[in-house]
C-alpha cells in the first residue's frame, strides 16, 4: 500500500535568497538580540588568537634552552667553577648567564602585548619573569587568577551567544505561528474546501518547529564558527608574513577550497530530500487526523488494522525519506574531515621537503587543527541551511495563498437590518467544479420573513447559504441586504448581522458555558443561563454535577446530538442576530429530541429574517416562501399549499416522507 504526498495547489518554488531574506524580515525586530548574540560570539573566538601568539616563542624559547644548555656544558664539562679562579674569576660567569638569558629572550619571539605588559608590571613592583628568563612567581599567581577569570568571562560569552540567540529564533518562529494561523483564518470557504487539514496542521506547528531548530542553530554556529576561521586564517597569514613563509601559505590556501567540494556537491540533494521528509511527514499528520476525526465510523466498521496498515505503509514511506536525507547529511562531516586529513599530511610532506623547521611549521599547524572544527560546523551548516530552506518554502507558500474574500477600503458599516435582502441573478461555481451550483437564482427575503429551501443533496441549498453569509462571492449576479452588495459591506458587521445553527453542530472542547459564550465574550453568567433556558438546555445541562462548567470534549463528543445543537441554539439566541441561517437543524434526531429542538427553533426564530434548509417538509410548512432547488436552479416557489397543490417536485418530496 503506497500513499503518494500531492502537492498543494498553493506550493511554489522559492530561492535561498528569497525563503531567508523573509526570514530576515521576521528576525530584524529582534536584531539587538541577534547583535549582541552575534558579539559574545565574536569574543568568544577571538579568545583563541593570544593562544596562537605563544605557539612559537614557546616552542623557540624550548629550543633555546636547550642550546643554553649544551652550551653550559660545553664551557664547564664537570658543571663546578674552578677552585684556582679568585674573586673576580667567581663573577664571570654571571655576564655568561644574562648573556644567554638575552639570547633566549631574543630566539623567543614574544607577543606584541607581551613587553607592554611587563613594563607594565615592573612600575607595580612586579617581575614576570627571571634573570634566567624564566617564568617568576608574580606571573604563575596572576596566571592562576588570570585564566579562571578569562575562563569564567569566555563561559559568560558563550551563555550570552547562545541564550540571546535561541531567544531569537524562538521568538521568530513564534511570530510565525501566529502569521501562519491568522493567514489561514483569513482564507474564504474556497481555500478551506480544498485543502487537507492534517498537511494544514503539519505546516502550522512542524514545519516552525524545524525552522526554530535550525535558526537556531544556525544563528549560533554562523556567530561563532566564522569569526574562528577568520581568526585562525588571519594569523596564519600574519604569521607567514612575519616568518617569509609565502610559499607555504600559498599551499595552504590552494588548498583550503577542497573543504567546501563536498559542502556544494551534496547541498541540491540534501535540500530534495529534506523537503520531501517534510511532505511526508505531512501525511502522517494528515492520516492521525482523519482517523482520529473519523474515529467512530473506525470503529463502527471495525477497520482499525485497516487504518494501522494505512499509517504504517506512510511511516514506512517517511521512514525511507528521513533516512535518504540523513544519508547524504552524514556524508558531509565524514568527506570534510578526510579531505582535511589529506591535505594536512600532504602539507607536513612539504614542509619536510623544503626543511621548514617544526617552530615554523606548528604555530601554522594549529590553527589549521583549530580550523577543523568550525568548518566541520560550516559544512553541517549546509545541511541545516538546505533543511530550512524547504521548511521555509512550505511556509512561505502558505503566507502567499491568497483566497482572502476581499473587503473593500471604504467599505460600508452595517449595524442592522431593516428591509430586505434580494438575490438578483446570482451564480456561483467552485473552484474544483466543472458547473455551477447555483443557477441564476432571484428572489428576495423581506425583514421578519422565513423563506425555506429544500431539494436533494446536491441541489445547491448550502451553497445558497454561504453566499448569504458571505462564505462565498457570487460568479455572476450579486447578493443585496438593505439594497447595498454584501462585497460592499464590512465583513465583520455582516457576521455580527447573520447567524447560523447548522445540522453538524461542532463545540470547542471546553465548558458549556464558554461554548455559550462563545461569540459574545462579554455575556454575564445570567445571561447565559436565560438563552440556554430558551434553547430547552438548561434542564440537561443542571442535571450534570459540574452544570455548565461540564467540558463538552473534542468536537463536543461528550453530549449527544440533540444536546450539542441546543447548546448551538443558545449560542445563537446569545448572539441575538437579526437574520438566522438554520441548515438542516432537526434532520439527524430523534423524534423526541427533535421535539425539543424545534421547539428551541421556535424561540429562536421569534422576530427574526429565517433562511431555512430542511429535508423534514414539516419543519417549514408555516414558510413564508419555499424554493424547491434541482441541480442549482430554483425549479418551484410558493407556500406550502401552493407547491402542493402544484403537484410537482415539491409534492413529490412531501409524498416521499408521506406528509401532506
């Protein structure tokens, strides 16, 4: 079994330079922190050049004690001063010591810093160092107060560069998330018609999610593994400068652009294959979501080894994705360090063959060794990049989708409704579809009217709703409230103007009197309590032990048909709108159940403009008008009476449910 990931209508490619450059824009309001980061980031590698400094003249200051040392012998084979030399003749030696101590400290080339800060210690009183060059005890007790204290400002660096970065990215990818959501809600009932909601979720919550990684650790290793290099690369030239060893630096450098053959080899596929771990793992999003969603008929149908053969076939499918990816990620680091290896071996053959002597071979040695590290960190870094770039495109993709209903600039506030709304030949076509769902429709519904719509499924009744509530734009023809076009109204007036009730009715998993509430925010208690009276609710809700602080559970699971669509119902007379959508409100219950129901309906109709979608004719027999839709064009009108005694489709549907 293969489940194949299809691509969004809305995907679209995006460069590196494009998908970071936006990133950018989201980082820049967090800049002083990435500063700062980048900073501590900068100082923490530049800590490692005074210990590049001291490479040589410590390795010369070696070498020369050992020549001191043969040379002592040499002079003095037994190592005494000769009994027959007189007062004067005991003296001599000395000069012969400061005369070597000077040679010593000539053959050690010490850093720049290194007399000012002796001088300096000298007008304290202080010696560093020994008539015999070496280190004095002045200097051993600073050095053991000295480096915990640089030890303790490097930690202190390296805690500022990584918590000042990881803030950053995490704040990031938050604004994100917020961006991603409020992108989503933004989109018309076209967008949310076509889409999977599980691949909706994976790029709202994993594809941040990796983002935030790997900023993260971008940022970190981009503030400190370059400014390492930069380093060591800039001592090695001065160093070659210094010592004349331009021939051996050219090597170097000829040799330094074999590091990144691998880095840009393997960049294209590491970037494929990362983006298509993504798309995978959007499937198995999307398959936890429909099962879980669609868990009752799961279990109704006993197909649960059905379903966990489904998901297994797409985690395998991942499976082999992620590790495709991971492959070509792990050859980076192995192919850098080999490539590395080579070249340092290749270079110490040089230095044998043109008899570089090893104090001017090991201080360019080490930083070369330094260098390991950070560029071993560059080239995951590619990685890093190649995975983000493919998260960032599915994220762009969906901030770009643009099935925004559009509101005008000056668009006309609407604070209620007093006369009429008219459909004036109105067509409608979805996206996907091939015809229309709605036909030239006209009719017109007056203030305090009900005008009811019944056909079978299929017939456009839905669609006829959302056009009335602005889910949808008509094609063709336009909808009118007041004699002004809903396209010119505020959306978020409209909304407040119209209600709806429909046959699925879906509550947030939260308490019955959030659900209640939910739409008007600031509704007291009482208040509350008085619509849930009206809707036949609060009698259920009371019998529970928690009352209206009962969490209703995901989708409002917990309760039953009949109690979920009257806690819609009271929702709906909360909000107190002047014009009531009620779609299919009474058709999935019971006949007690619907008893109660309708009765609530009735409640909630009072004083109200009612558009009314019903499969059960009984329910709208007092309509003040009933259109009878067939393959989207409105086919009958009239009262009940009338369509009846039409004898046509209307009476045929009445004859079917064996009503009159």
């Amino acid at each position: 079994m293969n489940i194949e990931y299809k691509k969004e209508f809305f995907d679209r490619e995006y460069t590196a330079k494009e998908a970071y450059g936006r990133a950018w824009q989201y980082a820049r309001r967090y800049r002083f922190r990435i500063i700062v980061g980048i900073i501590c980031g900068m100082l923490t590698a530049g800590t490692l050049l005074p210990l590049f400094q001291v490479i040589q003249p410590t390795l010369e200051k070696v070498s020369a004690n050992e020549r001191v040392a043969v040379a002592a012998q040499e002079e003095q084979p037994d190592g005494n001063v000769s009994p027959a030399a007189d007062a004067g003749q005991c003296a001599a030696p000395a000069p012969a010591k400061h005369g070597l101590a000077k040679k010593m400290d000539e053959a050690s080339k010490l850093p720049s810093w290194y007399p000012k800060a002796e001088r300096l210690a000298r007008k304290l009183g202080i010696e560093l160092q020994g008539e015999d060059g070496s280190m004095g005890g002045a200097l051993v007790l600073m050095a053991v107060v000295i480096i915990p204290i640089v030890a303790l400002v490097r930690l202190a660096l390296i805690f500022l560069n990584q918590y000042c970065l990881t803030w950053s990215a995490s704040r990031v990818v938050a604004d994100l998330r917020v961006d991603i959501l409020r992108q989503i809600q933004r989109q018309s009932m076209q967008f949310h018609g076509r889409i999977d909601v599980g691949q909706l979720m994976s790029r709202a919550t994993v594809d941040p999610q990796t983002v935030q990684s790997m900023i993260q650790s971008m940022l970190m290793e981009l503030a400190r593994a370059p400014f390492e290099i930069l380093i060591s690369v800039g001592f090695i030239i001065w160093f070659a400068i210094e010592n004349h060893q331009l021939p051996t630096l050219a090597i170097i450098f000829i040799g330094m652009p074999a590091f990144m053959l691998p880095i840009v080899g393997l960049g294209k596929r590491i970037r494929k294959w990362s983006r298509r771990t993504l798309e995978r793992n959007s499937l198995v999003g999307s398959r936890i979501h429909e099962i879980l969603t669609c868990v009752r008929v799961v279990k109704a149908y006993a197909t649960e080894d059905f379903e966990n053969a489904k998901y297994e076939s797409v985690n395998r499918t991942l499976f082999k994705t992620t590790m495709r990816a991971v492959r070509w990620g792990l050859l980076v680091a192995p192919t850098v360090e080999t490539i590395g290896i080579v070249l340092i071996c290749l270079f110490l053959v040089y230095c044998f063959a043109a008899h570089v002597t090893l104090a001017n071979v090991i201080p360019m040695l080490a930083p070369l060794l330094l260098i390991y590290k950070p560029l071993k960190q560059m080239a995951n870094l590619q990685v890093q990049i190649e995975t983000a770039q493919a998260s960032l495109q599915r994220i762009w993709s969906i901030l770009d989708v643009d099935m925004v209903l559009p509101e005008k600039k000056d668009a006309a506030p609407k604070n209620s409704f007093t006369d009429k709304i008219v459909f004036d030949d109105v067509s409608f076509r979805y996206d996907c579809a091939e015809q229309d769902a709605v036909k030239h429709a006209s009719f017109e519904i007056g203030h305090g009217k009900m005008i009811a719509v019944v056909g079978g499924t299929g017939s456009g009744k839905t669609t006829m709703s959302g056009l009335l509530a602005r889910f949808y734009d008509p094609r063709e023809g336009r909808v009118t409230m007041d004699g002004i076009d809903l396209r010119d109204l505020r959306i978020d007036d409209l909304r407040r103007l119209v209600g709806s009730v429909q046959q699925e009715t879906i509550l947030f998993n939260d308490t019955i009197e959030e659900n209640i509430r939910y739409g008007t925010p600031s509704a007291t208690h009482e208040q509350v309590v008085a619509a849930a009276k009206l809707a036949n609710a609060h009698e259920f809700i009371m019998a529970q032990p928690e009352g209206y602080s009962r969490v209703c559970g995901e989708k409002g699971f917990a309760l039953s048909g009949g109690e979920r669509q009257r806690i819609a119902i009271a929702r709906a007379i909360l909000r107190n709108p002047p014009i009531l959508i009620l779609d299919e409100a009474t058709s999935a219950l019971d006949t007690v159940t619907e008893r109660l129901v309708q009765d609530a309906l009735t409640n909630l109709m009072q004083n109200r403009t009612v558009f009314a979608i019903a499969h059960r004719l009984s329910t709208i027999r007092n309509a003040d008008l009933i259109l009878v839709m067939e393959h989207g064009e409105i086919v009958e009108r009239g009262t009940h009476d009338e369509l009846y005694a039409a004898n046509g489709v209307y009476r045929k549907l009445c004859d079917m449910q064996h009503q009159k």
